[in-house]
C-alpha cells in the first residue's frame, strides 16, 4: 500500500502521511477501510514503530483517519476536507501581509495555509522544504534570493516540487524552463512604465533621485528599470544609498523604497522650508494607507499587493496552470 523510499530526503513519517492521503485521492482507500497496523506496517518497511505511530497520529490530527480501541485505525474520511498549502514568503512586511491576508481570505475554507519565511537565505529554504514536502497539495513560494550561489541551490530545490503543485508569488523565474502557476511582478519594466505614466509631472524637477539601499535586498531590476527610463528622457539622474546622505533636496524628485528614507526627506524638506511637490517631488515605492493621507499624500508606485494575493488563490482554487503580471501603476498624489 505506502508507496516508500528510504532514500528520500522527506521524512519517512511525512511520506506514510503522504502516501496514504494519495491511496485516498486515488480510491484505492475508502472510508470505513482497516489500515495495516503500527506493527505491521514496521516490519513490513523496516521502519521504528515511532514514526509510524508519529505519521498516525499526524493523520489523526487531520481527521482522515480514526483509531478504535482493541481493532486498529480506519479511513475516516475518504478525502481530506481541506486543500493544504504551503506558503513561503522573504520577509514580514506590511505589503506581504495584505498578499498573505487576501490569499487567506480568498481561500477560505477550502484550505488551510502554513505560513514560514526564508529571509532570502537558501539554506533556511532547503530546510522548510525539507520539512515540508510531500505534506502539502500546493506550495505557493515567493523566491527573492540575492546571491548568485543561493539563486543556483533555490532552483535546484523548486525542482524538487511537482509543477502541478507549484505556485511562484511576486518574483518570476523563467529558468525553471517548465509551466507552472505564477502570478509575478515585471519589476524593470513595471517600474519603467510607471514613471513614463507620469513623465508630465517630472518636467519640473532638474535630476531624479533614486534611494536604494544597500542594506536592505530589493530586486535589482528596479535600477534598470529606473535607469532606463531617466535615459530615455533624457533627465540627469542618481542612485544613492540612504536619504540621510543628501544635504539639499531642492529641484530634485526622488523615488523611495523604504519607508525610513521617505520619512527622512518629508523631514529635511520642513526643516529646509521647501514645498513637497513644487520644491521636492517624492515618489515612494508600494502603497499603503499611511501613504494616502502623509503630507497630504505620497505619490507612488506600487503593485496589487491584495490583487497578488487573491489570484494567486484562484490559480489554487481552478485547475488551470497559467502565469499572470500583477497590475502595477503610478498613484498620482500630492508629493510629485
């Protein structure tokens, strides 16, 4: 009955979970069906009798299975009454949280969602990975990896999921060189068309800003994308670490991805006696409801982020494997 490998990676309690919910899905476990017992099922596979009395009481807590005093453990559920989805994002922020919040909600109760967070390091990946797979029906990854030789052992390891149980969220990766669901942002081209989206309003300013910090990882193509555009329009520009570094910020515009170095320039332009949107144009980078209303409202640019996470659900939710681009546009406002 378990279909078992002593060479995988995958726990071998995890794989007698999984390989049971599969010989459900499959039929050939119906509800009311006696399973081997612990003992049985040790001899049989050369396996302690803690772990499989581990993956039977995991079973258990999943109410697929049920135990019956002197008779053994039955199928009580013929399959499993939600969808299990693995969610694995870089980082906690307050855009992450309104993806993971409509990804959730937009769920519901059709599935329930483990949340764990990599910090763009591979090897916590590997580890979540190795902890995890072959328990879950999708894996919804967000693969913001920085180092060239953590990029090389991520794709190795999203190998290691089956496409049809793959979603990748806000960063794509065409080098997989397979179909899978993804819903992404095209961040040098998003950022690009953004700023010629409101190319009127930086006529008055005689050199765009942009602020990237070196401490903090973003995806490197929103430079290009920035600097792409500063060309094409023919507009002086610079890329600088930390807001704090510019003494006067006048005639400039600046586009922002932390919310530190925004609030940074809000401050010098008070303490320089300078007007935010005439003097100074500001432009910062994701939205938030803070944003609408600071200084009588902060100009960005931003992706969906609770669009993200409702399609992403969706593309869980229908059998369709597809990719779609997040919408991304400029919010015009006050500060630009």
């Amino acid at each position: 009955m378990l279909r078992f490998s002593h060479d995988s990676k995958v726990p071998k309690y995890k794989q007698i979970v999984s390989s049971v919910i599969d010989a459900i899905e499959r039929g050939e476990l119906k509800r009311g069906d006696q399973l081997a017992s612990i003992n049985e099922i040790s001899e049989e596979y050369y396996i302690a009798r803690d772990t499989v009395e581990k993956a039977y009481k995991a079973l258990k807590a999943m109410g697929i299975i049920e135990s019956v005093r002197g008779k053994g453990y039955y199928i009580l559920s013929e399959k499993p009454t939600q969808l299990r989805v693995l969610l694995v994002i870089n980082k906690l922020s307050a855009y992450k949280k309104a993806i993971y919040e409509a990804f959730v909600n937009t769920l519901g109760q059709q599935a329930t969602v483990s949340l764990f967070i990599h910090h763009g390091n591979a090897l916590i990946f590997k580890e979540i990975l190795k902890e995890n797979l072959g328990n879950f029906h999708f894996y919804a990854i967000m693969p913001h990896f920085y180092e060239e030789a953590d990029k090389s052992t991520v794709l190795q390891l999203i190998r290691q999921i089956p496409t049809s149980e793959l979603v990748i969220l806000d960063k794509d990766v065409p080098e997989l060189q397979t179909k899978y669901r993804a819903v992404f942002q095209d961040f040098s081209n998003d950022i690009y068309n953004a700023l010629v989206s409101g190319a009127d309003l930086f006529n008055k300013y005689e050199e765009l800003v942009l602020v990237f910090p070196q401490d903090v990882k973003y995806p490197k193509e929103i430079i290009t994308g920035f600097r792409n555009f500063c060309i094409h329009h023919h507009k002086p520009y610079r890329i600088i670490d930390k807001g704090s570094d510019e003494p006067q910020l006048a005639h400039k515009a600046y586009v922002v991805l932390e919310d530190s170095d925004l609030a940074e320039l809000i401050k010098k332009c008070k303490q320089q006696q300078l007007l935010l949107g005439q003097d100074v144009g500001v432009v910062a980078f994701n939205d938030t409801p803070l944003k609408e209303v600071l200084a009588d409202g902060i100009t960005v640019v931003s992706t969906d982020h609770p669009q993200m996470g409702r399609t992403a659900a969706e593309l869980i939710l229908h059998p369709t494997v597809e990719k779609r681009k997040n919408p991304f546009a400029m919010i015009r406002r006050h500060s630009l």
